[in-house]
C-alpha cells in the first residue's frame, strides 16, 4: 500500500475562513400587476431587478447553537451578475471544531418596507447550511455548489431544513414503478465531480481539450437549465407551498400568493473553503484535567503531600471488553475532583483513626521495643530527607514507637509529620511528648517553620531551639526566617501584631539586642514592604510592614535603641541619595568619562553631606564598618547597561571600603547565593577544611537596587587576552618566587588552588549558570571566586552549558592535569562535597524556606527548586559513589569543547561592544 498522510484538525491551529464566490440561478420575475396590487412585494430588491444588491452573513454553529457572531460581506453593487470573491475569516480556529459543526450561510435582501419582516430593512433572501466536516470525518475543502432556500434563513441546526446539500429521495416510486430519472441533473453532477477533481489536481491539466470540453460542458447546461424550467413550471413545489402560506400575510392577498407559487426557483450559492496539503481528519482536542484549587497550607500530617490526581475512566460499559469489573451489575463511573489530591482519604482517615485509638494512652506504648526488623524499617525512615513523604504506613509505625524514638533527635520531625494536629487528644499528647524530646540541632529545627507545619505548638517548640543559636549562627539563617514569618499567624491590623507569633517575637527581640543582626533584620523587612510585583501577595506586604513597625517599637525600649533607631533612619537616608544619581547616570546617555565626572560632582556637593558623615555611620552593607566621608577621586562607573557606580568610603579607622551601587537590578537571588556560600565555608572550616573562599558581601536595599563589596580583582577574560597563561602570569608577577616550580609562592599557590576546588563544588551544588570568564575573578593574593548569580538550579541562557564551571585555563595555572597541583585540587574537591553532603538536610531546609521569596530562578518552578538542590548531592548513593560521580563531572567539564566555543563567542561580543 502507498503511505496515506493526513493532519488531524486539533492541530490546525488557524483561523476559520471561506470565500464568497457567487450566487447562479434565477426566477421568473413577478408581473408588473402583482407589483401594483402588492405593495410589500415591490420594494424588495430582487423582484425589482434580477442583479439587485445582497449581502452575506456566515456563522459557525454546533449542536443547534452559535459558536461565533456572524460575518458579513462588504457592500458590492452588481451589474451583469452576483459575484463577491470576498474571503471571511470567523473568529475560530479549526483546532476548537467539534464534529457537528456547520457554517450557516443567509444572503439578505433590501426591503425597506416596515411591514416586511426581517432586521431592519432585510429580508433574507435564502439560506444554507453547510457541514464543516464530511461522511468520512474530513474537512470539507475546495469550491463547494450549496442550495439556497429562498426566503428562509439558515437555521444551523443538526437537523437543518436549509441543508446546502439535497440528499436524493428514494422509494418515492411504487411497487413496481421506475422513479423518475433527471438524466440532466446526473450529468451535471458527474462533470461538476469531474472539474472539482481538475481543480485539485487531480486530473492532469491539458489546455486545447480542457478548452473543448469547458464550452461543451456550457451549451450543455444552457440547454439543461431551459429543459428544468420548463418542468418546474408543470407541476407545483410542496416546499414553495409551505413557504407561500407562511409568508402570505405579507405579500398582498391570494392573487400574489398564487403568483409566487407558480413561480418556481433555483439558485446555488458557490463558496471556497481552503486547501491544505494534506486531508485533515476530526480529533477531538484533549484538555487537560483542572489544576488543584488553591488552598490554604496543609499540615503535613494533613496532606501527606499532593497527591497525583486520579485516573479519568471511561464511562459504563466503554471499556467492558476485556475488564472483568465492568459487567453489568457493576458499573461504576469514575469522576475526576480537583480536590482529591490535596484532601485526606475517608478510608484512610478511618483506619488512622482507629489505629491512633489503640496507640492513643500510651500506657503500653511506652514499653514496646521494636524488633531487628522494624528497627531497620525506622532507621531507614530516619535517614529520610526533609523533602521525603512518609506513607500512612511509616506515621502508624512512627507513632507506635514514639517514646523509643525519643531518644534520637533525628526522629522529631519524622514524628511531628506523623500527628495529626487537629485532632485535640493527639495534639495534646504529642505536645507533652515534644518536650521529653532529646533537643534537636538548630538545623534541624529550621524544617519545623515551613508552611507545612502550621501547629503554633511546633512553631514554638523550634521557635526554643532556635534560642540555643548565638548571633552569629543565627545571622546565617536570619534570610531564611524572615520569609518564613509568611507562615506566621499574625495579624497585620490593630495592637495585637506579633504577640500570636513566638517566631516574629523571638527575632524582634534578638534584633533589638544586637545592632549588626538589627541592621540586616530592618533591611530585610524593607524590601519585603517595598516588593510590590504581582507574584508577592498584599498580606504578605502587610505582616511585614507591621513585623518593622513592631521592631521600632521594641527598639525604642532598649537602653541604646534610640540611637539604634536613628542609624538606620540616616542609612535609609544615605541609601536614597545614592539611589539618586545610580538612577540619574543609569538613564544618562552621556559617555563614561562625563558620566563619572557627573557623580564626582554630586558627592562634592554639601547639600548632599558625603564628604564628611558625623557622627560616623555602620555602613547598612557590613554593619561593623563605620564610615566618615566619601572619596569623590576614586569614583568610577562601570561599562554596563545598568552603570553601577563605584564609591569609596573612608571608614572611622582611617581606612577604605569601596562599594558597588546598583540600580535597575534586583539583588535578592545574588543575595541568596552569597548567603549560601558563606554558610558552606562556615559548614567546611567546623570540618576542619578551609578552602579560602571569599563570599564578598552584597545587601539588596529594594526589589531594584542594592549594594555589593568591591573586591580588588581582575576577571579572566581581561587577563586571558595578554598572556597564553593568563592566572599563572597574572600570579607570578604579584608573588614571584624562583625556588617554586612554578615560579609563585607556595601559600598563593595553595589559596589559589583550595579556593577553586571550593568555588567549583558549590557552584555546581547550587547549579550557577551563566558562567563565562567575565564573571571568574581572580585576586592578587590568590583568591579565586565567582561573580554575577543571575542563573542559578540549573538554568543557563547558554546552549550545551556545563554543569561544573572548569576551564583550562584555571588548570593550566595548577600546572595541567598531570601536576599535583591539580591532583590536590581534585582531592580538596572531594573533600568538600563529602562535608557539605553531610550538611545537606540544613542547606535543604534553607531552600525550603525561600520557595514564596520572589526570587526568579526560584519563583519560575518554586515545587522543584529544592528537588534541583538535591540532585545535585546525589543524596540516594553513598559516598564512594557520589565522589566517583563528581569525579565524571570534572572530568567532563574539563574536556568539553562547547564551553570553549561559548568562551571565545562571548569574547567577541565584548569586544564588538567595546
């Protein structure tokens, strides 16, 4: 058989449309007599003249119902013929069809008689329906000849009486007679066949007898047509009967509507429907089920999390072949429910219900021991991630063993998730128990602030280990727990505020005591207040406005809050002015050089007050900096689109801090990742690993600016030009060494080496994307370390990027992969991601905590964002595995041609630029 190719019309994704071509056929024309007696009849354009002028309206419909408004044809006067030639296009594509539809085509008549009935001043002439599709399930396609019903409007209906096809009547003739046979009408239909399939190509194309049969084919209808005319006349039309009687009112009396009934007429309307390449054949366009409605956080106890939506069945019966539950005494209908999958199962509830009852006093409970196997079954439960679901199955047995579990801190939250908190005896059990509890890390306690837990119980329950956290720890996690006061019950109105949450009191308050934890506290509120895009809800703006409206408050009543409060009103002052002329050279078409001179200018202004700071201020980006004054002379700005600006401070102890300031950009997920980093560089030196990592600090001060260190350093890409060894040069003229092998000295070369094997593992944990030697900087005294976290979990703009960052470059001043350098590296690499796979439940938790944060390569698939950050540790291999596995990584990343080639693309484009 030949290949049968063909398109299905879900697919066709393109508007509806047809052509008007023209309307053949006539009528005998009305006595001049009639016309006198009838004053209705002689108003009506085409029984005034047989050319008179119309217009047509076409409308999809379905299932006795319009689908879209009619479409009407522009105005055209008509000399010698009814031609449009006009294509319409109706408001549908193809791909919305269903089966049944039609096209309901009315022409409409002039008739400004206000007798006649009609819209306005028309009647309709005729009317046709006509079916989108065929007897096979095609789209209909190509010129189509469809019958006009006079004086009837089409109707579109599934059982239309103004069908653009007559089916033929048979059995007509009676027992034993022949039917009448119009051997003229067979004919006719058979070479209209014939020329259809010429124009479709069908029929090859040959000029001198196509041109031979087109005007035997003309002669033959001349004649045709008299011959139907004259037998028309003979006999009367049942059809036109019914039509006279409806329409006798209004035509004038008996004498016109006798008239009108021998007035016999044929008319045919021709239409062109386009052509595609291919048949296109009916499928029904298959939607996809609806979303989970939205609603509030469940308790994991609760939801268990989502879970996937039920199968869609088949109604009774469909699906009986072979299905040995679909007989006939039982049949059941599946429906789908949005809500299933975030609502508990009755049946599950029940049997939670029940087993919870014989568990609940706890009187035996409290001696049960489990055997080797089931304390294999809670060890694996145990070793479960934060991200993990437990079964119904694994809560049962967690509950059971409960007071065994007591002893191990890892079982507190594997138990919180098994309670059912809102049932009141358990709750109340459960609560006593938390507190006989062996204490749990703070890392651990910061899963218990997610959404998922809502029990104010728990919350203060990790809200108490959280205490046990200095100031400085809780300075790492401090990002993470200002987003999670979303989850809080707080009330944004009226003097109760915070005083229902033990998280939003325990931070005012610990804020309040120390300034450095204060300062980073207010500024993190202030740009929750300031976020007011569409993805960050208005109650979200309101608890934090009230949570900053409470920690002034609290502030005032500490000994040296005033002052406190004061400093952080001149920051915000200080960070408005530099707002100010960031905005001003950003939207400046100026050059550098007037550009710098123009901010020079504006920090030597007084009305400003940055050349001298009294008293000293902690600078909002490291609190523990208290500058004086500003250095116009060490101003620059940079070559960018957004033309941040370089401005050095004079510090209280007689030194400099320069900062970078930025407008137009949002800093929070720059923020995130430096966050990050500074964490895993604690988490490696309690490991006793000090890869010499160098986080420099950034503070988004609003959703559109913010600061950053400026750390002395030289990209990559600005060295990589000068020497063929672009790191090993640039370090061996900063810290030569001629006893080294390789020329620099052995602690630079050692900082260089441990801060690429850090930076390496963690960019890739943390999937940084984006990563081109422009934003790979390299200090003089060896510190390498990353810049620009615009794409982060995996996102890259840039085709067939690596997922580790290592270029040659970085190796061939490690003294190439055979060196021992490198092999060090390498070492220092699987070093660092064993300590940091062993921390992987907190940096998890930390993930989990900024899911709502409005971070954009967060907020793209916030469901996924931890899942990414756990791939990555390969959390489900042990550790000899998972260092194999990185070992691939690097190897890989080392010996891929596409990020060379994205390397030198890009250079290029910077230098096009320049």
């Amino acid at each position: 058989m030949d290949s049968y190719s063909f398109a299905t019309s879900d697919a066709l994704d393109h508007p509806v449309s047809i052509r008007i071509i023209g309307l053949e056929g006539d009528e005998p024309p009305f006595r001049q007599s009639t016309l006198l007696e009838s004053p209705a009849l002689r108003h009506v354009g085409s029984n005034i003249s047989p050319h008179s002028d119309l217009y047509v309206t076409v409308q999809v419909w379905a299932g006795s119902k319009p689908l879209t408004v009619p479409i009407q044809t522009a105005y055209k006067s008509f000399r010698s013929e009814r031609r449009w030639n006009e294509w319409l296009t109706l408001p549908i594509t193809y791909s919305n069809l269903p089966l049944n539809s039609c096209l309901a085509i009315t022409l409409w008549d002039l008739s400004p008689a206000s007798e006649t009935p009609g819209i306005g001043h028309t009647i309709p002439f005729g009317g046709t329906t006509l079916p989108m599709f065929d007897k096979d399930n095609q789209l209909q396609k190509g010129r189509q000849k469809c019958t006009v019903h006079r004086h009837k409007k089409a109707d579109g209906n599934d059982n239309t009486i103004t069908p653009a096809f007559e089916s033929k009547k048979r059995g007509a003739a009676r027992k034993g007679e022949l039917a009448p046979v119009d051997k003229d009408a067979e004919e006719q239909e058979r070479m209209e066949k014939l020329f259809k399939k010429h124009e479709m190509g069908e029929i090859p194309r040959v000029e001198w007898l196509d041109q031979l049969v087109f005007r035997g084919f003309e002669k033959k209808t001349a004649n045709a047509s008299i011959r139907a005319m004259q037998r028309q006349r003979i006999g009367t039309s049942n059809e036109l009967n019914a039509d006279a009687k409806a329409l006798a009112k209004t035509n004038g009396g008996p004498s016109a509507l006798a008239e009108r009934n021998s007035r016999p007429s044929k008319f045919v309307l021709n239409v062109e429907l386009p052509r595609f390449d291919f048949p296109v054949v009916f499928a029904d366009r298959e939607y996809p089920p609806p979303a989970i409605s939205t609603l509030q956080h469940l308790s994991i106890s609760q939801s268990n999390v989502l879970k996937p939506p039920p199968e869609v069945q088949f109604g009774p019966g469909i699906n009986a072949v072979g299905d040995a539950s679909a007989n006939s005494n039982n049949r059941l209908v599946r429906i789908y429910d949005p809500e299933v999958g975030a609502r508990d199962n009755p049946a599950d509830a029940k049997h939670r219900r029940l087993f919870r009852s014989a568990h609940r006093n706890g009187i035996m409970d409290k001696d049960l021991k489990p055997n080797a196997k089931v304390r294999d079954e809670l060890n694996l439960i145990m070793s479960y991630g934060p991200t993990h679901a437990l079964t119904p199955e694994e809560m049962d047995m967690v509950w059971k063993f409960r007071y065994h579990l007591t002893r191990d801190k890892r079982a507190l939250t594997k138990f919180v998730k098994s309670v059912n908190w809102q049932e009141a005896t358990e709750a109340k059990q459960a609560a006593q128990l938390l507190n006989r509890w062996t204490a749990i890390d703070v890392d651990d306690a910061l899963e218990l602030f997610g959404p998922s837990f809502d029990s104010p119980i728990v919350r203060a329950y990790a809200v108490e280990r959280l205490r046990k956290a200095n100031d400085h720890d809780l300075l790492l996690y401090l990002l993470q727990l200002v987003q999670a006061l979303k989850y809080e019950h707080i009330v944004a109105s009226g003097e109760e505020g915070t005083q229902d949450s033990s998280l939003a009191r325990f931070l005012i308050a610990r804020a309040a005591d120390n300034f450095k934890l204060g300062n980073y506290f207010h500024w993190y509120l202030m740009v929750e207040c300031d976020d007011s895009s569409p993805d960050q809800d208005i109650d979200y703006r309101n608890i934090y406005r009230k949570v900053a409206y409470d920690f002034m408050v609290e502030l005032v009543k500490r000994p040296n809050g005033a002052e406190m409060r004061k400093a952080l009103l001149r920051q915000a002052e200080l960070i408005t002015i530099l707002s100010k002329i960031s905005g001003d050279i950003k939207l400046s078409s100026e050059s550098i050089p007037k550009k710098i001179e123009r901010v020079k200018h504006f920090l030597h202004d007084p009305k400003n007050e940055l050349l001298h700071i009294d008293p000293p201020l902690p600078l909002p980006l490291d609190p523990e900096v208290k500058v004086v004054g500003v250095i116009p002379e060490e101003t620059t700005v940079f070559k960018s689109s957004l033309c941040p600006i370089k401005v050095t401070f004079r510090t209280a102890t007689g030194g400099r801090y320069p900062i970078i300031f930025k407008t137009g950009d949002d800093l929070r997920q720059d923020q995130l990742v430096i966050q990050i980093i500074t964490l895993m560089d604690q988490l490696l030196q309690k490991e006793n690993l000090d890869l010499k990592l160098s986080p420099y600090k950034i503070l988004a001060t609003s959703t559109t600016a913010g600061a950053s260190q400026f750390v002395p350093s030289v990209s990559f890409q600005s060295i990589a030009s000068k020497y063929s060894n672009p790191a090993l040069t640039y370090l061996k003229q900063n810290n030569p060494d001629d006893r080294e092998p390789l020329g620099i000295r052995s602690e630079v070369l050692d900082t260089y080496v441990k801060s690429c094997a850090g930076y390496c593992v963690i960019t890739y944990i943390l999937g940084v994307g984006d990563r081109h030697l422009d934003n790979l900087l390299l200090a003089p005294d060896g510190h390498f370390f990353h810049a620009d976290f615009g794409f982060i979990l995996g996102r890259d703009p840039k085709p067939f990027a690596p997922v580790m960052k290592l270029t040659k470059e970085m190796v061939d001043c490690m003294g190439g992969v055979q060196s021992e350098h490198y092999k060090m590296f390498k070492q220092y690499c699987f070093l660092a991601y064993a300590a940091l796979r062993k921390s992987s439940n907190l940096i998890l938790n930390l993930f989990s905590l900024m899911v709502d944060a409005n971070i954009p390569d967060i907020r793209l698939e916030p469901d996924k964002a931890v899942i990414k950050v756990k791939e990555r540790f390969h959390l489900e291999m042990g550790e000899e595995d998972a260092i194999r596995c990185l070992e691939r990584v690097i190897e890989d990343s080392l010996q891929a041609l596409a990020p060379v080639v994205i390397d030198k693309l890009h250079e290029l484009v910077q230098a096009f630029r320049a």
